[in-house]
C-alpha cells in the first residue's frame, strides 16, 4: 500500500531540546493528521489540519499544513521523557494514508 | 474525546480457525470505520473502509473473503479472519469517523497471534 514519506526515521534527543519532524507526499492533501503511538497500543490524535498553511498548537505541539498541500511538519518544543514514542502522520480526505512514522527516544 | 474501544484485546489461536474483533464508537455514532494492520517497527496500512449498513470497501491487495467486515450499526463493526494462518499474527487497529467529520479516533488495537 502506499505510504508517506517521514523524516527522521528515528531521533535521540536531549531532554528540553526542541524536535522537529515532516511529511511529503506525492499527492495533494485536503487533511493532516498528526498522531502519538505508545508501544502495544492505538495512535492517539495530537494535532488535525483542515487548511493550506494552518498552524495549530497543542500545548508543546505545533503543526502545521503545507502550502503546496503535499507536506506537514510536527514541532516538539521543550521535549520531556513522556514524548517517547512513534508518531505518525497521516494524510487524505475521506481516507487516510500513513507515514512511515518517526520513532522519538528522549535522553534525560 | 471520542472513544473508539476493541475486543478482544489480545487473542492467540491456532492455524485454520476464525477470529473475530469488534470494534466500537462509545461516544459518538461512527458512519464510516477503517480497519488497519499493523506488523512490527511497522507504520499503519489501510486494509479496508466499511460505512454502516453496506459493503465493505477492500484495498487492494486485501481479500475480502479472508477478512470478512462487517458493520451492523452506527457503534460497532467487526473484522473475522477467517482460517486464520500465522502469517495473518499482526496487530489489527479499527478507526471511527463520524459525520461531517475528517477525524479518525483510533481504538486501542487488537494483537492476534496465530500459532
């Protein structure tokens, strides 16, 4: 199936440093989505995207939805050891195509 | 937030026999639900979209008569695997849409494991 395309795969970071992650696609999106995925667990939302350009914050998160429509990013701000998982994007209209996931670990 | 739950939660069972996994909107009534597999260190691949009431829509390369879905009504629908085979072990994730909505909310996934 196809899929998009996300980087950084994985990351290690440093606790209270800033995280950044994105998404391309080939195709052109009417929705972003943005979700968290704890191991042996359902991807939780983090963060929609309804429009071209939009910037939306949730809490520490921010995301926002390309111009071009074919791409989003995710910002981590201050990074604690609770953002250890994989996120995901996820982009479509009616339904959605997954990114190949960005696998966060945060060094204390 | 919306609620999407599943069950069983997690099932082990032996090669040829059925399974099946419901998954549920407590919340909010869901017209549209995705079914997804999920293998390990893996990202989320669509197997197929049902909307209440018809026939389930497959992606391709999904068989329809191996995973049978179902969707009864606007709070549950429920995925068979029918003879179940250990290359089927996987974990398996439902999502719910309501109306007028983009919005997915994901259930907590079912982890089969076929011996």
């Amino acid at each position: 199936g196809q899929q998009l395309n996300q980087s950084p795969q994985s990351m290690f970071i440093q606790e209270g440093e800033d995280v950044s992650m994105n998404c391309t696609s080939s195709s052109i999106f009417n929705t972003w989505l943005w979700y968290k995925q704890d191991p042996g667990e359902g991807p939780v939302l983090l963060i929609a995207l309804y429009k071209a350009g939009e910037l939306t914050s949730n809490g520490r998160l921010t995301a926002q939805f390309g111009i071009t429509r074919k791409d989003s990013f995710l910002n981590i701000s201050a990074s604690i050891p609770s953002d250890v998982g994989i996120y995901f994007c996820a982009g479509g209209t009616y339904k959605y195509i997954f990114g190949t996931g960005t696998r966060l670990k945060v060094l204390a | 937030g919306a609620v999407v739950s599943q069950h069983p939660s997690r099932v082990i069972c032996k090669s040829g026999t059925s399974v099946k996994i419901e998954c549920r909107s407590l919340d909010f009534q869901a017209t549209t639900m995705f079914w997804y597999r999920q293998f390990p260190k893996q990202s989320l691949m669509l197997m197929a979209t049902s909307n209440e009431g018809s026939k389930a829509t497959y992606e391709q390369g999904v068989e329809k008569d191996k995973f049978l879905i179902n969707h009864a009504s606007l709070t549950l629908s429920t995925l068979t695997v029918t003879s179940a085979h250990p290359e089927d072990s996987s974990f398996y994730i439902c999502s719910a849409r309501a109306a007028n909505t983009d919005t997915q909310y994901f259930g907590p996934g079912t982890r089969l494991t076929v011996l």
